[in-house]
C-alpha cells in the first residue's frame, strides 16, 4: 500500500513537471578581476538570485573575458549566449549617443555627483535608451574616477603626453580626449592592455586604481598621475525579449537580487580604489604624481573642446543636467 502511494506521488510529481524542472541558467560575463566593484558585484547577484529563487535559477559568473571580452560580449548577449553583461558606459556608442555624456572630461566633480545624476530622471530614462535595440539596462554600477598613466617619468602637464600612444576603450569621446591633448589613441580591448604597455605597443593608458591594481598595469608603467579626469562606471545590461519572457516570479527575483548587488558593487565601489591606490604606492614600482590645482585647470582646459565636439550627438540639455549633479 505504502509503495504504492509513493509510486503515486511521484507519478503526480512528473505529471505536473516538477520532477525534472531544470533551473533557468542564467550567464553572467565581465572582462574585470574578481577583486573589483563589478566582480563582487557579480558574485553578489549570484550569492542573492539562488537564495531568492533556489532551484529556479542557477547563475554562472564568468569574470577577466574568459567567455566573452569587449568585443563579443554585447553580440553575445543580443544572440542569448550570455544573458548578463555590465560593459562600461564607455563601450555603449554603437548602440545610443546618448551614454557618451559620461565620457566628457571633467565633467563630474567626484562619484556621488555621478551617482546623484544617474538617479535623476534623466539618468534612469537613460536605462531605457537602447530598448529598440533589444537591450534593457538594469541599473548603474559604479567603479571610480580614472587616473593616467605613462611609461614616462614625468606625466603632470598635459604636454606631457603630446605625442605619446594610448590605449582607449572603443570610445570617440576619448579619442577626442586624447587628440585633444597631442596624444595618439588606440582603441583596444581591455583584457590585451597588459600586454600592450609592456611590450610598448601603447605608451599608457587611463583607468581607476582597481582596475590598474588587478591588471597589474602599474607594474608596466612608470607614473599615475592623480587626474580623475573621467569615469569608468557600468550599466548592467540584458537581452530585453528574454527578460520580458521569463516568468513573472523570476523576473522579480532577478530584479530583487540586482537592487542588492548593485547596493553592495557601489558601497564597495570607492573602498576598493582607496584599498588598490594604497597597494600600488606600497608596491613602490610605479610612481604616483599628485597634481596641483594649476596642473589639473591646465588638463581640463586643454580637454574642454571636447564637450563641443559632442553636444550634438548627446544633446546640450543632457550635458546641462549632468553638470547640474556637482554641488
Ligand atoms: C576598460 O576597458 O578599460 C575598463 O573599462 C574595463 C572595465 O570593465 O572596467
């Protein structure tokens, strides 16, 4: 009798699907280390998606380009062979003009003005700018304020890097920074940079403390100086027909976990960059070069023709918006 009614049950089980409901598998891929804002936050969305919906989804975390780097990465997604991805906003240019309003030099004091515009409406309208093109931005990552380095002893002026190659991110917005200045820039994929500065492909590059920390960058160049010129921050994207098609429960515990995951990424965002700035004074192999406020006027001032380059593609009204964030 006893067997049965086991036999029954599993019967009912398989009957309504239960017994062999595979977890929805969902792909998550950076080019970052782990020991960064956008690794933890990755493996926080991981740790908080399987507790809210156990057996339901199961998350694969793919840091440092090993499935997918710069270049694959957003085809990747929009084929459904990854289904998360947080490039930074620089790398966003073929699918909106809009995002390059954060590839303005100077045009953010510190992250909490980045982080007050990007709560604003027209930085949340933002998340929605790529929806025709089947992707839908979940939220803001932040990683920090960027810093340029040099193989060159001296990097303090911005004559300093006339004529001098630089590695940049698929951006034109940089490129225009760097011309701007006398330098020559390369746009290249993160995860080929190391090998570029140590081989003299490039002479430099620019990016946060954490991210020259983790990619040993500063082992291969010579001096960083403190410009916070610029930004390097993400947007976590999806494929917005896959997100639309999931089941309502699911969806909202995605949701839910990416509202954790990008809380713990942005209290953790400027607490890493301090702790890797520090690391990389220790390590004594690159020289780090504060800057004056005379130096840091000269640098902004040769990058200002840069904001008129653009206005068009980004519209003045957003500019204006953003530069509204700094106190
Ligand atoms: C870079 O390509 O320099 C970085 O923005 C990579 C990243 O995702 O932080």
């Amino acid at each position: 009798m006893k067997l049965i009614s086991a036999v029954a049950s599993a019967l009912l089980l398989v009957a309504s699907g239960a017994a062999f409901a595979q977890p929805i598998v969902v792909k998550f891929s950076h080019v970052v280390a782990e020991a960064t804002p956008k690794g933890q936050g990755a493996l926080k969305f991981k740790e908080v998606a399987e507790k809210l919906l156990p057996g339901k989804v199961q998350v694969q975390v793919f840091p440092s380009s090993q499935l997918f780097g710069d270049a694959k990465e957003m085809e990747a997604l929009l084929l459904g062979d990854v289904q998360l991805i947080a490039p930074s906003l620089s790398k966003f240019a073929r699918y909106t003009k809009k995002l390059q309003v954060y590839d303005l030099p100077f045009l953010f004091d510190d992250i909490a003005a980045v982080d007050r515009f990007q709560k604003s409406p027209q930085g949340v309208a933002l998340l929605d700018s790529m929806k025709s093109k089947g992707i839908k931005g979940l939220g803001y990552w932040h990683n920090g304020m960027k810093q340029l380095s040099s193989n060159k002893d001296k990097l303090q002026r911005p004559e300093d890097v006339k004529g001098l190659k630089y590695r940049i991110q698929s951006s034109d917005v940089l490129e225009a920074q760097f011309r701007a200045v006398g330098a020559n820039p390369q746009k290249m994929a993160f995860a080929e940079v190391y090998q570029a500065l140590q081989t003299g492909v490039v002479d430099g590059q620019e990016n946060t403390w954490s991210n020259i920390f983790s990619q040993k960058f500063f082992e291969v160049q010579k001096t960083i100086a403190v410009t916070n010129h610029g930004l390097v921050e993400y947007m976590v994207i999806t494929n917005g027909p896959w997100w639309d098609k999931l089941p309502a429960d699911v969806r909202d515990g995605l949701s839910k976990a990416m509202d954790e995951a990008t809380a713990h990424a942005n209290t953790l965002a400027e607490e890493l960059n301090v702790r890797d700035m520090k690391r990389i004074a220790d390590a004594g192999k690159a020289k780090i070069q504060p800057l004056t406020k005379d130096d840091v006027a000269a640098w902004r001032k040769a990058m200002a023709p840069v904001w008129k380059k653009f206005e068009g593609d980004i519209g003045a009204d957003l500019i204006q918006a953003a530069a509204k964030s700094n106190k």
